[in-house]
C-alpha cells in the first residue's frame, strides 16, 4: 500500500537505509498514522515534520486527517499543482 519495493520497506524498518521525507509520508499513509504519528515517524526519520504553513504540507495534513489513501493524497496535491508524494 506504500507504494516501495518490498526490499527497499524491509531496510527502512531495519535501519539500514535513510528514507527521504516522501518515502515516509508514504508509509505513513499506508499505515493510516494520524497527524501525530506521521509527525513522529517524520522526526524520527530526521526529516521536517509537516508544517501548515507550507501549501503542500497543508494539502497532506488535510488528507491525513481526512483519512485518505496515498493515491487520494496524490490525486490532491496533482490537483493543486504541488509534489505528489509517490
């Protein structure tokens, strides 16, 4: 559901590859995390946690809270002309 090749997931989870601020969006999606778990996993990720302040984060929080899949979240942000995550 997070869109990532199976080997590519297995070494995120076993801390042998860094993911990118997308690639972990993607995972919290697939896993359905709220706000503040997709926050957290952000951080612990080393990455910026979501700030509604930048547009394209605003259209995430947005769908995170609304519940939305990652292809929702996609079709969004394709919408607005922003970044999709995947």
């Amino acid at each position: 559901m997070a869109d990532l090749n199976e080997t590519f997931g297995y070494q995120i989870f076993t801390g042998a590859r860094h993911p990118s601020r997308n690639k972990v969006l993607q995972i919290a999606f697939a896993m359905a995390l709220t706000l503040k778990e997709t926050n957290r996993a952000l951080t612990a990720a080393g990455v910026n946690v979501l700030n509604c302040e930048d547009r394209r984060d605003a259209i995430i929080i947005f769908c995170i809270d609304r519940g939305c899949s990652l292809q929702k979240v996609n079709e969004e942000l394709y919408r607005f002309d922003e970044e999709t995550v995947s």
